[in-house]
C-alpha cells in the first residue's frame, strides 16, 4: 500500500499508443496529477480541483504516515538480529578493552547473537570514537567510552570531528573509580601539607608523571597550579613506563587509577598521599580525600560506559540498558570489575547521559588552566 501510494504521488504515469498498425510507442509521460485535476473539473467545474486535488493529497500522505508509524516499532522489537560491535578506541589488553569484553560477552548471552570487539586505537581515542559518531545509528555499532576519549581529548584537540554530546546516544554507565596522589618512599613526606611544604622548600627538585594529556597528567599539573609548587612533569606514552620509573625512583610523585596503585601501596613500595574520591577508599581507610586536604577541586573520578551514534532508537537503546545493567548487577562481572579496581554502576541513560555533561565544563577548565597540550 505504502508504495503504492508513493509512486501514485511522487511519480509519473506512462501510456502505450498504437501508431498505425506497426507496433506501439510510449506516450509522453502524464503526471498522475493531471488526472485528478481533469475529472475533478469535469465534476466540479472550473475553480473547484484545486481543493479536491489537494484533499487527495493530504488522505494519501495521512495514509503514508500510519504506514511508517507501525512499520517503526518494528524494527526495533527485532533488535538484535545479527552481529553487534562495540569499538575500543584504545589497543587490546588495557583496561577499557578487558571491560569491553567482558560486557560482550554478558551482551551475547543476553540476546543470542554475537557482539565482538573492535580496537581503534591512537591520537588520545578519538581515532575510535570519530568511527562510532560516523555509524548508522541502528544500535550495532557501539563503543566502550570513558572520560579521555568522550571528554578530555575534545577539550585538547584542536578538531576531533565530533561532539560529545550531539554525536552521540548515551546508553549506560558501568563502572567508575578514581585516582589516588602517590609518593615513593624516599620523599619525606606523608600527607599532601608536607608535600607542600618540601616542594616549596626544594623547588623544581620534584617531578611527577604520567601518560601525556591523559586525566593523570591533567590532575598533576591542576595540583600544582592549586598548590603554588615547583614541581616538574615528565610524559610517558602509558600507565605502565609511568609506573615502572615511580617505582624505580625516577620520578617521585604520580597521580594514578587505583587499579594501578592499590597493589603498590598496600605492598609498601608507594605511599598513598589522598584519594581524588568523594569518600575514602574502604581498602585505605585511613588515607584522606583530596577535598580533606583543601583540594575539592581535585575531587575526580572516571568512569567507563556504553554509547551509540546519536539518532539510535529508544527501544533498541532500552533493551541494550536492561541488558548491561542486569550484566553489571551480577557477582562475576562485579568481581571482574574489582580486579581491573572499578566499581560496577548501574542507571538509566539519562543518568549517564548527565554524568558525561557535567564532566565537559570541568575537564574544558582543567586543561584551560593548566595550559596542557596534546603534544
């Protein structure tokens, strides 16, 4: 019916004419329109088809309008029906990608179709997620985002050809953690006022690192703003040589994830200065918050979660939702969650979809203060 409808509209009618006994040949093509109009007039004389042809018009494109509105639910009550993707806009093996999996996975039993992995790692994930922003927006193409890629890496890049918040669908979050401010045991120092203190009294003497432009780097350079200190930042290319030098002694001061430190610190070769949570660690009670210190704006954590290109379906990203939360919610995916140090969280989308707004003026102040380039 509905196509009917559209070539009765929106196309040209075409009539065969025997030309003297040889044969036919196609006849100028009459608009449909030209029909209506002429019988019209033959019932209703002149001046009177010009409202009944548009009276035709109107039924038939009412017509077509119920026609799209039942087919629509539809195709999202058969979601999913083949393969899902979920891009990770970082290599394999780190933590992003080993949550993305295991949500995968949970993805895959839930709806009894495959949902693979993907890694388009390089210039600070937006490699990755430009690809997601571009996709159709029909729910099987998906990214495992998180606060450098969706947030921090707009703020430092020049152009990265999406928008945080117009490019994309927020889905739902699923874990969260934050940082804690390191010391290697040869600073004389255990809280941050006598961190303070030493670095006023020596200054450029101490250095901290981390990965460059990621929230680490950012959060090491606001301290110093914050504090008035002299304190010198040497960028590496990961967590792990960051990690590696700490420990060795070449640098002395590290803001990292608690994945990361926990282990270190509770092995006595790092000591832990504060945390940037809202609340304490509960495995280092006895370790402040940031804001405990005087620092509330060095209060941060980060959080890794589920987005589609902007313009997918409601119904398709309810059921993803449903599905991730109910994943999230169970024993073995909390468990995993805690060996990569997050905490499994659960909400709607947009309960996500706040989380990620109010993170962009943040994180757009930090690197604006800090002066913090990309290269």
């Amino acid at each position: 019916m509905l196509a009917a409808l559209v070539t009765i509209l929106m196309t040209q009618g075409s009539a065969s004419t025997p030309v003297g006994g040889q044969g036919t040949v196609s006849a100028k093509p009459v608009p449909v329109s030209n029909f209506i109009r002429a019988e019209t007039a033959k019932k209703c004389g002149k001046g009177r088809w010009i409202m009944v042809a548009m009276h035709v018009r109107l039924s038939a494109i009412a017509a077509i309008g119920l026609s799209l509105s039942s087919a629509a639910p539809t195709y999202g009550q058969s979601y999913p029906d083949r393969t899902i993707k979920i891009v990770v806009p970082y290599p394999a093996g780190g933590p992003t990608d080993v949550m993305a999996r295991l949500i995968a996975q949970r993805l895959s039993a839930s709806f009894g179709q495959a949902v693979i992995v993907d890694n388009r790692p390089g210039a600070g994930g937006t490699i990755g997620t430009k690809v997601v922003a571009s996709a159709r927006p029909d729910g099987y193409t998906l990214q495992l985002a998180n606060l450098g890629a969706l947030v921090i890496s707009p703020a430092l890049y020049k152009t990265v050809d999406y928008d945080p918040l117009k490019s994309f669908t927020p889905v739902a979050i699923a874990g969260i953690s934050s940082f804690a401010l390191v010391a290697t045991p040869t600073v004389p120092v255990k809280t941050v006022p006598e961190l303070i203190a030493y670095a006023k009294a020596h200054p450029g003497k101490l250095n901290h690192g981390a990965a460059l432009s990621a929230s680490p780097h950012l959060l090491g350079e606001l301290f110093k703003v914050r504090s008035s200190t002299d304190i010198l930042f040497v960028p590496y290319k990961g967590t792990a040589p960051a990690i590696t030098d700490l420990i060795g002694g070449q640098i002395q001061l590290a803001f990292e994830a608690k994945s990361a430190l926990l282990p270190l610190i509770q092995q006595g070769k790092l000591r832990a200065l504060a945390v940037t949570s809202e609340t304490r660690w509960p495995e280092l009670p006895d370790v402040p918050t940031m804001s405990e210190t005087g620092f509330a704006d060095l209060t941060s954590s980060f959080w890794q979660g589920v987005v589609a290109p902007a313009g997918t379906s409601a119904i398709v990203v309810s059921k993803l939702n449903a599905a991730i939360n109910e994943g999230v919610k169970s024993s073995e995916m909390q468990a995993s969650f805690a060996k990569l140090g997050l905490e499994t969280k659960t909400g709607s989308p947009e309960e996500f979809g706040a989380i990620i707004a109010s993170d962009i003026p943040k994180w757009a102040e930090i690197v604006r203060i800090t002066g913090a380039k990309p290269e």
